[in-house]
C-alpha cells in the first residue's frame, strides 16, 4: 500500500501545480487498449508478466488541462497460475492451477508530468501517473481430466460463505503519451490493480477439516487438495492469507481526439 500513498501524494503535488496554469481547453477522446493482463499471488507470488495472456480494452477521456485528464473504460482480459510452473519445492507439491476471465469497469485520473496535448506539437509527449477506482468480475477455474470446472461454488477451503465474484480493486500505474497527428495519439502503460480479496486464483488459507466437515462431492474434495499426500494436510497452510492478490493490465492505447476544430485559444498560448 506504501506505493498507492507516493502515487497520491505526487498526484496532489502536481495538481497544485495544473492549478496555476491558464492552458485550459476542453478535448475529448477516444481509445482502444491492446495488450495483456497477469496476475500476483498465491500461485505466482512475484514473477511479473509470468503466463501473461492477450487483453483489450476501450476508454474515454476527458482532457481540461495540458497536465490533467480524466478517463472511464472498460477492460477484458484473463489471469492463469500454474504451480507446476514454479521453482519453489511447495507450491511444485501443492499442485494447484487457475485461470479466470477479468472484466473491469474504472475511471482513472491522469496526471502528465510535461504538458501535453494531441494536435499541438509544441506539447506532443509527455510520461504521465494514473490512479482510481475500478469494479471488476473475476470467476477462478481449475483444469481436470482436461475440463475447466468453476471453483467458487465448491468452497474449496472450507468456506461457510462463497467470496463474491464483483469485487472493487485500485487501479494505478505509470505510462508514456505522445502524438502522431493532429488527431490521434498513441500511449503505452503498465497498471497493476490493488484488489481486496485473496481469492482470485481460489487460494488463501488452509487446507480444510475434511473429516469433521466432509465436501458435499468429491469433485470438491478433490480440486481442495491436489498434492501428492492428499487427505493428510487437513488445517495445514494452503495459501496466504496476510497478502491480497493483484492484477495488472499492459498495453499499447490508439485514441482519436473527437473534436478536432481547433479550441479558442487563451492568452497564455500566445
């Protein structure tokens, strides 16, 4: 959480700094992203762009400012994990895989460290910060016997209540702007998304008391445990549950300035 508050306390800094400014106007955009999408956590607790998988997404922004923007979207994309795939002796014993779809609806705020606009090349690139808030689904599945089964309803660990599906993350992120005509604009970003549930891949605690709360099926029991010893690790550490899982979107944008009739032009852009 120590980089959303640098994030935030840059943001602020830089729009005291917009606010002395007179390069005021109104534009409008439109945009596509193309690119990927990843995950961190239990199943891959640190390894960036590990199993990343194709991603897309559209936007609208808003631009009052040569150093501020404002942008609403919607994203698709998809996350894996695969323990298989890791270098560490445990989760290789575990034995747990996941991919699930990830659609997002957000709105960001923009914040460009040089002043920028599309169709001005005196202000034509510009690296920028991004921070706001998004509402995602997401909805874990598992392979076996080469079928992808739905995970949340089995409550693989024991739950009493099924984790909800909708959840609310943070998006922020880092990116470069820059112009390649007087209309369209081209940007490149990379945005992880601070979630708050630990059960994007289906992972967070403990392996559960089969014994004294039986699984209703055994499809359950068996997408619970997949490790070698199944059955001998009941409340034994199935995940961590003292971190929460992210997700992250990367990609190239193409946007298009919608009203390209030059605004009126203000003193300070003479």
């Amino acid at each position: 959480m120590k980089i959303i508050y640098v994030i935030l306390f840059v943001f602020s800094v830089v729009c005291i700094n917009a606010q002395t400014k007179k390069r005021n106007f109104r534009q409008h955009e439109m945009g596509i992203l193309i690119g990927g999408s990843y995950y961190i956590g239990d199943l891959n607790p640190g390894k960036h762009f590990n199993m990343a998988q194709p991603a897309f997404g559209a936007f609208y922004r808003f631009t009052p400012n040569y150093r501020y923007a404002f942008r609403g979207g919607v994203n698709f994309g998809e996350i894996r994990g695969d323990d298989s795939q890791s270098d560490n002796i445990d989760q290789i014993q575990r034995n747990l895989n996941f991919k699930s779809q990830i659609t997002e609806f957000n709105v960001l705020a923009e914040f460009n460290f040089l002043e920028y606009r599309i169709s001005n090349d005196k202000f034509k690139f510009t690296t920028f910060l991004f921070l706001g808030i998004d509402v995602f689904n997401f909805k874990p599945r598992a392979e076996i016997n080469n079928n992808w089964v739905d995970l949340q309803p089995l409550r693989t660990e024991g739950q009493t209540k099924k984790y909800k599906l909708t959840q609310v993350a943070i998006p922020f992120g880092v990116g470069v702007k820059m112009n390649v005509s007087k209309q369209v604009g081209i940007g490149l970003e990379w945005g992880p998304r601070k979630t708050f549930t630990d059960y994007l891949d289906d992972v967070s605690g403990t392996y559960p008391d089969i014994i004294a709360n039986p699984f209703k099926s055994e499809l359950a029991k068996k997408l619970s445990d997949r490790s070698k010893n199944a059955g001998s690790n009941i409340n034994e550490q199935r995940g961590n549950p003292r971190t929460k899982d992210w997700y992250i979107f990367f990609g190239v944008s193409l946007n298009v300035k919608l009203n390209p009739k030059p605004a009126p032009c203000h003193a300070y852009d003479h």
